[in-house]
C-alpha cells in the first residue's frame, strides 16, 4: 500500500499546508481511502487521486479533521466529468451523519442527507471495519470529543499503518500500534508538552516513545502547526527513538 499526505498542519491550515488529511492507497488498484479530510484538502487530493472514487474514514470531527467534507460533496454530486458513479465506504464517530450534514445543508438547522453519495457507518471500540482493501481497528483515544486511533491493515499484503488521530499520550495508542510499520503520529505541542492543556495532544518525544514501546520500524511526525519548529520536534524525538523518524508533508508518499 502507498500511504500519500494530503494535508499535514495541526489545528488549522497553514502556509504550506492542508489541514490533517491522508490516502491510503491500496496495492491491488482498487478506490483508495480517505483518512480525514480537514480545510484545504480538497485543493491536494484532485491532484493525486479522484475524490469521486474514494472511500472516506474520520478519527473524529473538530474541525480542522473535517471541515472540508462539504466540498467533497460537491466534488462528488455535481463534477461535470468526475462526479461519484457510485455510493463509497464512510465510516466515523457516532454523531457524524448530523455534524456533517449540518454543515453541508444550505439553510440553518437542515442536515444534508449525503447517504446518496455514501454508506454511513459508525465505529465500533475495538471492532474491525473493512473499508475498500483495508481493514481497521477503532480504539478511542485522550481527546475532548470522540475520538479513535486507527490500525488499517491491507488484505491482500498484511502491511500495517497506525494512525494516531489527536491524543495526548496513552497506553492504548502503544498497544494498537504494535507491530505496525509505521506510526503516523501527531506531535502538536512540538519539542515538549511542559505546561501544554492537558488530555488533548502529543510533543514530537511523547510520539518517539510511542514509537519505542510499540516498536514500529517508522514514525511520520504530523499535526504540527505553523507556529511549531518542526525540525526542532524530530530532533527531540530522536532522543527516544533509533528507527526512521520523517515530518509528514502535501503530496509525500510511503511506500509499505
């Protein structure tokens, strides 16, 4: 599987990047998978993939993780050429068909129904959700709204991507990872959590022992936003961690 970085910023877009997004795409050459689709994504994703042929998955819906769903509706419904031929996989905490409908209707109060366009599934702690070629793990994470880490393994192959979503640092996130490749992990508060609110994210050393306990082969740094030092963040998570550290950023791919 390919894993392509949509949008890397943390808690908003930024200058040289989307808002949190990512596309897993599978071996086999069948439709690819969304992970998160946060502002400014949708002005990357044409350009690697066609979002009318893309199953979508959410870790949760703050804002800077799903705001820019309602122009993939649009995308799919009403793209002259490009437009969906068929429903897609989307899967999200409990409360997603409202949220997001709320925020694609076109007056106050209506929820857009987008069950046209796709199939609507919630997570389930603990239990597997098969999304195009991938199957994944949901386990919730420490984060102020309903939030899941995800372990998608490939069918076909068996390689493994765990994705943090927002956490702070935790042993379920340790867990899930285990014997994963690779760790793709946000480090918001960057160099160090020291005085940082508490139960929301990860510094760039709390996802290196992550990395370290769950033993992974490699650890992608994203969710950090523009006002931290990101090669300052992967120095200091080097301290913690002896395998391949990388900063996640638009359009890089992975190979698995």
């Amino acid at each position: 599987m390919r894993l392509t970085i949509i949008g890397s910023s943390g808690s908003l877009a930024g200058p040289q990047s989307p808002a949190s997004s990512y596309l897993l795409t599978p071996d086999d050459g069948s439709d690819p998978v969304i992970m998160d689709l946060g502002p400014g994504a949708m002005g990357v994703l044409p350009q690697v993939t066609d979002p009318g042929r893309a199953h979508i998955v959410f870790t949760h819906l703050h804002a800077d993780h799903c705001l820019d769903f309602p122009s993939l509706l649009v995308w799919r419904r009403f793209h002259p050429q490009l437009a969906a031929k068929s429903k897609h996989t989307f899967v999200g905490p409990d409360f997603s068909a409202k949220h997001l409908g709320l925020a694609s209707a076109d007056a106050p109060g209506d929820v857009d129904d987008f069950s046209d366009s796709f199939v609507i599934h919630s997570w389930r702690e603990g239990v597997v959700q098969s999304v195009g070629a991938f199957d994944f793990t949901p386990v919730r994470v420490i984060h102020p709204t309903e939030t899941y880490a995800l372990r998608a393994v490939e069918r076909g192959t068996g390689h493994t991507l765990v994705f943090s979503a927002d956490t702070a640092y935790c042993d379920q996130l340790v867990d899930l990872a285990k014997g994963a490749h690779t760790l793709l992990c946000e480090a918001s508060w960057g160099v160090s959590s020291e005085n940082a609110a508490p139960d929301m994210h990860m510094s760039g050393p709390e996802a290196a022992k992550t990395a370290t306990r769950a033993g992974v082969e490699r650890l992608i740094l994203t969710h950090i936003p523009p006002w931290i030092d990101a090669l300052a963040t992967v120095g200091a998570a080097q301290d913690h961690f002896s395998g391949e550290i990388d900063v996640a950023t638009p359009k890089k791919t992975y190979e698995f």
